[in-house]
C-alpha cells in the first residue's frame, strides 16, 4: 500500500527488515512503476523502498519552496527510520541519488546508477533541441506530442526506430510521463534548486562504492555522464550493455535484477 510523507512523497516500502535498504529512485520519464518488473521478485528477500520524485507519479503536493529532490528523498529517508541505504537511480534518478550521497554521505552505503543524467548531463546542442522541443508542445497545450518527444529521445534513443523497442516500454513511459505533465501542469513558478558546487565539480568527494550502467543504443551525452562519473570517483566501476538504451532496467529487467542483488551484496 502507498505511504505519503509528512512532506507529500509518495514511497513504498516493502521486504525483510536488517540490512540496509536498497531505494529506488525513478528516472525522469516515469515514476516509481518503473520497478514493477524487480519489485515483486527484489521484495521478497530484500528490505526496499521506492519514492515517487516531488511532481511524478502520486507526489502531486506542490512545494512550499525550490524543489530539492535530493532533500525530499532524506526528508523520506528520516521519515522512515532510514539511517543508510544503497540508492539506486536511472536517468535523471541518478543525478538525485549522487547529490543525495553528496548532500548527506554517511546516510548511503553504495551507488548503482543506470543511464546517469539529470545534474550529470551536458547540455550538447542535441539536448538543447529536445529540450526545446518539448516546451514548444507543452506552451501549445499538446500533451501527446511532448509525450511522444520525450519517448523518441529517451525510449528510441538516437539508434533506433519505435518499432525496434518494447511496445510495452513505450506503452508504460508514456504513461508515466503523461502523469507528470499532468501533475505539474501548473508549477510554472516552481524553481529547482541546484546544488552547488554542482555534482560534476564534487565527484571526487564521493567515497562510497559507485557502480555505473550504460546502454550502447544510449545519446552520447549520457554514455560521456557515466565515462565522467567513472573517471571523478575513485574506484567507480562501469558496466555496459551493447544492445540496451536509456532505460535498461525495463528493457532487460531479469538481468538488472541481478546485476542489483550481486552489487547491493558486495557493497
């Protein structure tokens, strides 16, 4: 059963007390239902918790303030009793669980971040043209369209056409991205605080074990995030999957599942 936090953000929490937590933090296209496929299996033998990111999924509580989701997810984290914990993150959910580990060092035990983007990203030219993209769709009011951007970019990827991918992956991203739009429909003036110095200028102030995924069919500016994350903290390791794009826990989920327990076991 969802659990809304004294701040409004929505988790679940479910699996066997004891070691530390494994959290699990969605990417920028979705919502915590993008772990449905390692949830059930992941549950059983583990202590989990996966937050809807304030603005997506259930976390529809406007902010009293800037948005920090890193904030939010100590804030959850606290809440619960959730002294340290293995953060797991895709896409711009692994920019929120390194400044998180930034933010508050000893509340993480370990890092796995698939796809890293969000804070982590360069805004090359192409980036800039998605982004520009997607708010001409959303000022026009056309949500399909920005929904169908968003699937082009981050689902496709540039190595792909829509008929090459998962018709149930696309099916559930735009799902989950159509929510978030709806949600924040009317958060124009809602600000996003940023860390600073910003996590690309701190990486070497992380001192936990950090395992980085990357997808071949990924952009360029994402697979040069994790070249950077790997190359600023020490002992950062780098695993890659040829034939996978930006989201390889929904799109090989079996192997992310155990690619997840080995790394949370040895950390």
């Amino acid at each position: 059963m969802t659990s809304v936090s004294s701040t409004g953000i929505a988790y679940d929490r479910e699996g066997p007390r004891g070691d530390p937590p494994i959290v699990l933090i969605h990417a920028g296209v979705a919502d915590r239902r993008m772990w449905e496929p390692v949830w059930p299996t992941l549950s059983r033998a583990h202590d989990v918790v996966r937050i809807d990111l304030r603005g997506f999924g259930d976390s529809v509580a406007r902010p009293a303030g800037p948005v920090s989701q890193a904030d939010d997810v100590l804030e959850v984290l606290s809440e619960i009793g959730v002294d340290r914990c293995h953060l797991v993150g895709a896409s711009f959910g692994a920019g929120v669980a390194l400044e998180t580990a930034l933010t508050r060092p000893a509340a993480v035990a370990s890092l796995l971040l698939a796809a890293p983007a969000g804070s982590l990203l360069e805004l090359t030219p192409g980036l800039r043209a998605f982004i520009d993209e997607e708010t001409a769709a959303l000022e026009r009011g056309d949500l399909d369209a920005a929904v169908e951007v968003n699937l082009s970019w981050w689902v496709d990827g540039p190595h792909r056409q829509p008929d090459q991918v998962d018709p149930e992956v696309r099916a559930l991203v735009g799902r989950m991205q159509r929510r978030a739009f709806e949600v924040t429909s009317g958060w124009d003036d809602v600000e996003e605080s940023e860390l600073e110095p910003p996590a690309l200028d701190r990486l070497s102030e992380v001192c936990v074990p950090v395992l980085v995924l990357a997808g071949g069919l990924d952009h360029d500016t994402v697979r040069d995030a994790a070249g950077r994350v790997v190359s600023g903290v020490a002992g950062a390791e780098l695993v890659e999957w040829p034939q996978v794009g930006h989201l390889p826990s929904l799109e090989r989920s079996a192997d992310f599942l155990d690619l997840l327990r080995a790394w949370t076991a040895g950390s």
